[in-house]
C-alpha cells in the first residue's frame, strides 16, 4: 500500500512540473506516471519511502495549493466564457466562435485535503518527538478519516461556434487526471520517522485504504440546442482513451517493532494485505513475473518503454461516457440541472489485478475498470437588474459509497462594455471560500480573465484546505454586450 501510495504522490508532484514544459501532454501524464511505477516497485528500503513520503505530502500541499489555475463554482454564472459548458453542455456560451489552445488556456488543477492543512501536517510532524506533544490530540482533529483529492486536466484544443441563433457546436481534447484517496486518520503516522513515534502506539494498523488514480485522454463534442423559448438541451458525448491507471480497495497496512531488533536501534516490520488493479498502455515487463508472481527485485515497466511506446499504444483502451445538461428560464429566473460522466473508464489489455502481501504479491491478466468520477450540478440565477444577476449553485461529486457536497452564491454582472465580474462564497469543502472572477476584453479578439473560488487561500495557502482558480486568456470573437430588456427599455445585444 505505501508503494502504491507514495508512487501516486510523489506523480502529481513532479506532473505538475513537467506538464508546464511538455510540447505532448498526453506523453507527460504517461512518461511520469512509469517511471515512478518503476522507481516505487524496485524500492525495498522501507525508511527511506517514508522519508520521501513525508516530504511528498510537503510539497503536495504547496504545488496544489499554491499554483492553481481553475475555478470551478464561480465560473458557474460568468456567460462570455466558453469554460462554463464544462459544468452543462446546454449552456450556450455569448460568443460566436471560440478557440482553446494549449498553454494559453493553463493547466487547471483542483485540490481539496479534508482533515489537515499545511501548517497543520508540519506542526505534526515537527512536535512529534516532543514528550509534551500528544499527537492524539491531532489525529482526532483530522477525523475518522482523511480525503484527498485532486484534479488536473490540460487543454490540448478546442473550439465552439455559433450555428444558428438557436444552436451552438464545439469540440475538444484535454488530458486528464485524477487522485483520489481515503484512509483512516492513523495514516499520518505513516508519514513520519518511527523513531519519533512513542513505542506504545505500536503496533499501527491502518484498514481501509481505498486509492484512486487515473490518466485519459478525452476527445468529445459538444451540442446545445433550444427547444422552445424556454427549454435548451444539451449532450456531450465523449471517448476516454485511458493510458494509465490504479485503483486500490480496503487495503491494511500494519507496521510494528521488530521483537528482536537491535537494542540501541529499534527495527520495523511492515505488512500489508489487499487488492490493486492496474492499467497501462503496454505490457507488464515479462522478467518481472515469475510464477505468476512480482518479483519486486526487477523493474515493473519493460526496458526502453520510452523509445519503444507508439503513439498507437494510448489509443488501445478507449470507453464511452457522456453528459447531458438542461437550462429552463421562468420569467426573470433560469434554471440549470446537469449530470457529468455517465460513463466507465477501463482497461480490456495490459490490465492486471494484483493480489497478495508484502511478501507475495500474485498477478492476474484481466480486464479492469478503474472509474471517472461522476458528478451532478443544480443551479439557478435571478435577473435583477438590465446586466446583473444572481445565483446559487449546488455540485455533488460521487465516491465509491460516499459524495462530496458544496453549494455557491454569486453575484454576476458586466461593467461597462469591456468587463464582466462574479462575486461568489462557496460552502461545503469548509467556510471561508470567497470567490472572485474577472473578465477583461484588452485586445480585439482576446480576453484576459481571472477566477478563484478562494481568494482568502490565495493569500494564505498554508492555511488553506482547499484551492482552485484560474487565469489565462481566451479568443473569442462575436462577444455580446447583452442588456436584458426592462419595460422602459427595449435594448437588444450588440457585438464589442
């Protein structure tokens, strides 16, 4: 368990590095993610994985929550930007044509750790070999349990265009990636030197250690449509080719003192028991199965599989999702239901289950499903004003038996011809998320913006439990100045 989890997040660090100067990014996501396979499999030196462990949530924390680059909710209401169709393909952005290219539109990236923050983990850590220190004391802070999540997805092209005034075509393809992991608060202790932790803590039993990562590339289409005056509807159907993937279920880590360790020196085993499926775009290096077991002396990956993957091998798991979206507007009030990735993400070749413990870990060929992870948006927003509006927003993200909740207030509205701005505050994740969102017009064709669902974090981070934003600049063209008509006032769109 700890090599699958270090390996996931020791990935999302040097990802995110390494994304920013890929020409390919689909070669990226796949590039990172074997090679820490390989560096996770071919290592057996226990202390040294929880040191870098240790560290790797250190930084974690500073990357995701640092450098951001996508708003989700106060995106929700801003109307002149394409983006907003990723949360209801019947929104009809107010735009006649768009273009997404790669770098210009970012890398976005959504991060959300439940039971601790930055300060907090280090404080932990730091006090730990403290005799005054209780770190019980923290461990119930955190809770039964602790959830990471994390989402990166890179824009590799887009566009989107006006076909009548009742219709509205686009298309896409982005890379995408997802973390997410669940275990019993207890895991901290396996972040940190065990020579700090107090003899009668062992022996350390952590159950239930449910892990999810995955990588695809996704090429879809996007097509909204007016019914009636009131009534817009939209599907969005996609392919998710997967390149590389794991998922791991009630796995149970173990760590105790070795009864006859050194006695200046104490000694650890560490056992673990469960279940982990794995999914890549090429085979499991031959020499490393013996039996049908690992051998963990021998690297997972096969030799040269840099020079010898073919852009043909990320397109051998492809799978179907689709989304479907609704807007209905009531006099001065319109309303919004959608629900995202109705669909699977899995492995039909080079798919295999591992079964085992630290000593013995069986491997199985079979077909795989690692997953996406559906979610569902209800909104609403009132007209109150020729070009203000307000509304709130609620989004559901759907786990293996659980969900993620979180509901948005927003202010939206233009200022003069040039800018548009959304003022939001957002609960669920915790309570302090004032967001912020800016579009500015600054050459003929192009948009500057800014978003963030959490401008308190931005100025703290180290406090911060979750962040999200984003900034980047759009091309558009056919940008409307629309001004809702009033009885005194009949005033119709017009092009800046």
């Amino acid at each position: 368990m700890v090599m699958l989890y270090l390996f996931c997040e020791r990935m999302v660090i040097t990802l995110w590095n390494d994304l920013r100067r890929a020409n390919s990014v689909n070669y990226f996501f796949l590039k990172i993610f074997c090679s820490k396979l390989n560096y996770i499999w071919g290592t057996t030196n226990m202390n040294q994985i929880f040191s870098i462990m240790k560290k790797c949530w250190l930084f974690t924390f500073i990357i995701f929550l640092f450098n951001f680059s996508f708003g989700q909710n106060t995106l929700y209401f801003m109307d002149h930007m394409p983006q907003k169709q990723a949360f209801n393909p019947a929104f009809i952005p107010k735009v006649d044509f768009f273009l997404n290219l790669p770098g210009l539109n970012g890398i976005s990236v959504n991060a959300y750790n439940s039971g601790f923050n930055y300060n907090e983990l280090d404080h932990f850590l730091d006090q730990l070999n403290n005799p005054r220190y209780n770190p019980d004391e923290f461990i119930q802070t955190v809770g039964e349990s602790n959830r990471f999540i994390s989402e990166a997805k890179a824009n590799i092209f887009g566009f989107g265009f006006k076909v009548n005034d009742a219709s509205f075509f686009s298309a896409h393809i982005t890379s995408n990636h997802t973390i997410n992991i669940d275990a019993e608060s207890d895991i901290v202790y396996l972040l940190t030197d065990y020579n700090e932790i107090d003899e009668i803590k062992f022996p350390i039993v952590v159950d239930g250690v449910n892990l999810m990562m995955n990588n695809y590339m996704n090429i879809g289409i996007n097509y909204s449509r007016k019914l009636s005056e009131n009534l817009t509807i939209g599907i969005s159907p996609n392919i998710n080719y997967n390149l590389a993937g794991i998922k791991t279920e009630n796995l149970s880590y173990i760590v105790d003192i070795e009864p006859e360790g050194d006695y200046d020196y104490n000694e650890y085993n560490e056992t673990f028991l469960g279940e982990a499926v794995l999914g890549l775009p090429f085979n499991i290096n031959e020499n490393a199965i013996s039996r049908g077991e690992l051998d963990l002396e021998q690297d997972i990956l096969p030799p040269n599989w840099e020079e010898d993957l073919k852009i043909s091998d990320l397109f051998k798991n492809g799978n179907f999702s689709v989304t479907l979206g609704a807007t209905y507007q009531l006099k001065k009030w319109n309303f919004s239901a959608s629900i995202l990735n109705l669909g699977s993400s899995g492995w039909k070749r080079n798919a295999y289950r591992l079964l085992g413990d630290n000593d013995v870990i069986r491997v199985y060929e079979e077909k795989v499903n690692i997953g996406i992870l559906p979610k569902i948006y209800l909104g609403a927003s009132r007209q109150f004003s020729p070009r203000w509006n307000y509304g709130v927003m609620f989004e559901n993200t759907f786990f293996k038996g659980k969900s993620l909740a979180a509901a948005t207030l927003s202010l939206n509205g233009a200022v003069g011809r040039l800018l548009s701005t959304s003022f939001s505050y957002t609960a669920g994740y915790k309570f302090d998320n004032f967001g912020l969102g800016l579009r500015l017009r600054f050459f003929p064709g192009m948009d500057l913006f800014f978003v963030t669902d959490n401008v308190i974090q931005v100025l703290s981070y180290k406090k911060a439990y979750r962040m999200s934003g984003a900034v980047g600049i759009n091309f558009a063209l056919g940008i409307k100045n629309y001004l809702e008509p009033t009885r005194s006032q009949n005033t119709g769109p017009s092009e800046i």
